[in-house]
C-alpha cells in the first residue's frame, strides 16, 4: 500500500516511491529510494523535504504513515475549504493596471473568433521560438523584435479573454517538447499576471522571460535533453547549469529587461531555499521568478515527456498546493489556483448526479462551480445534444446535484476533449 509519511518518521527499511517534489528540487537521481540509514533522510532533510511516498508492500511500514487515498481526499478537503468563499483579487503591485469593464453581455465561454486569433498567435508565437532558441543553439543573435511582438499578441489575447490561449496550452500535439513548453510558460505566465492586475508593460516583461525561461538548455547537449531514461549524476549536473547559461546570455544581448534575465536564472530557485543555481529563498527570489517557478512546474506536470506521462491539470494543481511553503510562495500558488481554477478548462469531470461534463469556463461563475458542457447522462449514455450547466439559470434545481464530485482521465472514457474545446461555436445553448 502507498502511504505519505512525513520525513521525521522514515526509518531504515522504508521504501520510498515518490519524494513528492518537483525533480528539479532535489538531489536524487529517481524517485524510488530504500532507506539504508540515516544518510538518506539526512539528505531529504537538507533540501526541504517534509513528506514523501513509501511503499509497505516493499518495505517497511510506519504507525504515523497516511495511506494515499486519505491524505489526496485531505489535501481536496483543504483546497475546497480554501477556495470555497469568494475572495478579492491580490493587489500585488503598488499601481495594478485598470481596466475598462465591458458592457457587452457575453456567453461564459470563449467564442469561435477568440479561438481562432488564439491558434494563429499560439502558432505564430511557435514558429518565433523555435526559430530565436535554434539561433542560440548556433549561437547566432536573436531578434528581440520578433520575440516582443510574439508576446504583445499573446498578451492582447489574454487580457481581452484568458481562456482561449490557456485552452491552446491543453491541445496535444507532436511539436518538441521544449518549444511547447516554452510557448505554454510564457501563456501562464501572463495569465497569471493578469490575475493580478499587472500592467500591460509587465505582462510583456514576464511573457519574455516565461518564452525564454529554458533558454539556456540550448547549451546542453541534445542527447542528455533527450535522453528518455534517468539521468546519471553528471547529466544532472550538467542540466542545473541552464539557469545560468539563460541568464548569461540573455544579458550578455544588452536587449532584453532585467526581470526576464532574473526569470531565466531563477525559476528552479525553491521558497524554501535549496534550489539552484544559488540557493536563495524567499523575497530574495523575484515575483517574476517566483511565478514562472510555479509555471514551470504546472505545465511540466501536465505535458507528456519521454521519461514520464501528465497527470491531469486538478491533480497538478493539487500537488502545487501541497508543495506550497516549501517549494514555491503560498500566497502565489493560491492566486495561481484561481487564476486557472479549481478544475480548470477541459477538465472532464462527474457530478453528484453522476452525470459528466467537459469544463469549458471559468470566467463568470464561483471556483467550485464552473460552466460544464454535459456529455453523458446519469446512465453514462452519451448525450446527442450537448448541454451546459448555467449556475444562474439553474440556480433552484437543487443545485446539490450539479456539483463536482470526482475528476475523471478522458482516456478512461474515450471522449476527444480537444474536440470539444475547438468546437465551442456548435454548442447549442441550451442551459439548465
């Protein structure tokens, strides 16, 4: 049995299967680790580490160890409890942007031409990265024009509507995994930003330094890059040094804003401390930093890599918040929660009446209660004209039954999430 035991508690003997942190915030080289002696949990300790994963079946057991299922159904408990009254957005900045409220009323969803713009800018914004971080890799000069005005588009997208450019980052693809993410941090990134009312000069700051965040992996050999096993300690070694390669170059052009260069040298800094490249913690991290940080690790989680499959974006978000104090600022990581959701776009999920739906917004409506598009119906039968949960229309139709009782892996169930998401403009409407 899987069971999470806090690291004071490991003993000799204990088989640990998850060290429970971003693989970037510690030392070891896999996540499967017996526990011989003290030197293990010695080390656990020296970079942060509360809690881990052991296995009982393959070693031995503990009397304070929670087993799995318990301590995921704590950690849902405290972000619905967490997330469950309205609160006001975060004032971050001493001069947050205004912005000017439209009059148009609008359906909860994106429409078809936001979309569109979306996949032309998400495409564009490809081409721009793939084509400046081939030009580091030859080590030629880039072009800050192309990058800037890759990231004026995105930001334009986002704060007229955040959720068809976050649905682009949900759409699979075979594009190289470095490109992809590089595009999906710079999009989260302002997005996040935009929750908390950044102005548009820095939207474009942070976008920069999302889309070049990894930069300097350019300088890594492509077979370590690509490398689809474990990394031998020398690889690792040599994969810790692109935040300073990044940041080197970045400063090295003279073109770029000095907060971007901060986000390339520290997005795999720790709150905590004990991250590298230099270890710092707290407000000795830049905001900027700090928020790519968790970013990053977001969308690392929820992108297919060679070495390791996504986990859904609810049980990503879950780990961030268990994460929170040690790892990233837990004010941040909440404000991220919200600016994406609780169960954010393409979630598929089950209601109380045990009917399923795809979310498809989270703009207008409370964190717990998204606007869902109904596929199914309480006999798993799929529906042939779609519905959508309208909380205001439905609001008396003993709306205990319409809430989110379980998030559901769309592959279990062979419904194209994608599908849907680029099909928004053939919904008919109807609402409960």
């Amino acid at each position: 049995m899987i069971k999470k035991v806090r690291v004071e508690e490991l003993e000799t003997g204990m088989f640990i299967v998850d060290i429970n942190a971003p693989w970037c915030y510690h030392p070891f080289f896999t996540n499967k680790i017996r526990v011989k002696g003290t030197k293990e949990i010695d080390k656990l300790k020296k970079y942060q580490i509360n809690e881990v994963y052991i296995d009982t079946d393959l070693g031995k057991d503990s009397k304070q160890a929670v087993p799995i299922d318990n301590a995921n159904k704590s950690i849902e408990t405290k972000i619905k409890l967490t997330f469950s009254a309205t609160s006001e957005k975060p004032m971050l900045l001493e001069k947050p942007a205004t912005k000017e409220k439209s009059t148009t009323k609008e359906k909860a969803y994106p429409n078809n031409d936001e979309l569109e713009f979306a996949k032309e800018t998400y495409e564009q914004t490809k081409k721009t990265i793939t084509d400046e971080l081939q030009k580091i890799r030859l080590e030629e000069l880039v072009n800050p024009d192309h990058i800037e005005k890759s990231i004026i588009l995105i930001v334009d997208s986002i704060t007229q509507n955040p959720e068809p450019m976050f649905i682009m980052t949900n759409l699979q693809s075979n594009d190289e995994y470095t490109f992809k993410h590089s595009i999906n941090v710079a999009i989260l990134s302002i997005l996040f930003g935009t929750h908390l009312n950044f102005s548009k000069k820095d939207l474009e700051i942070i976008g920069i330094g999302g889309l070049l965040h990894d930069c300097g992996k350019m300088k890594i050999p492509q077979e370590i890059l690509n490398k689809p096993g474990l990394l031998s300690p020398d690889e690792f070694i040599e994969i810790k040094k692109h935040p300073d390669f990044g940041a080197d170059f970045l400063e090295s052009t003279g073109l770029f804003d000095r907060r971007s260069v901060l986000v390339a040298l520290q997005h795999h800094e720790k709150y905590s401390g004990g991250g590298y490249p230099t270890g710092n913690s707290g407000d000795r991290i830049s905001i900027f930093g700090m928020m790519v940080a968790i970013a990053d690790v977001y969308d690392a989680l929820t992108s297919d890599k060679p070495y390791k499959k996504s986990i859904l974006p609810f049980e990503a978000l879950k780990k961030l918040y268990e994460w929170k104090d040690d790892h990233f600022n837990p004010s941040l990581v909440e404000h991220f929660i919200k600016a994406l959701g609780i169960y954010p776009i393409g979630s598929l999920v089950k209601l109380n009446n045990r009917y399923m739906g795809i979310v498809i917004s989270n703009k207008k409506t409370p964190l717990l209660q998204p606007e869902i598009l109904l596929v199914s119906d309480n006999n798993n039968r799929f529906l042939s004209n779609k519905k959508i949960i309208n909380r205001e229309e439905q609001a008396n139709d003993q709306p205990d039954n319409w809430e989110i009782s379980e998030v559901l892996n769309s592959n279990d169930y062979g419904i194209d999430i994608d599908y849907f998401l680029n099909n928004l403009k053939n919904i008919s409407g109807t609402a409960f």
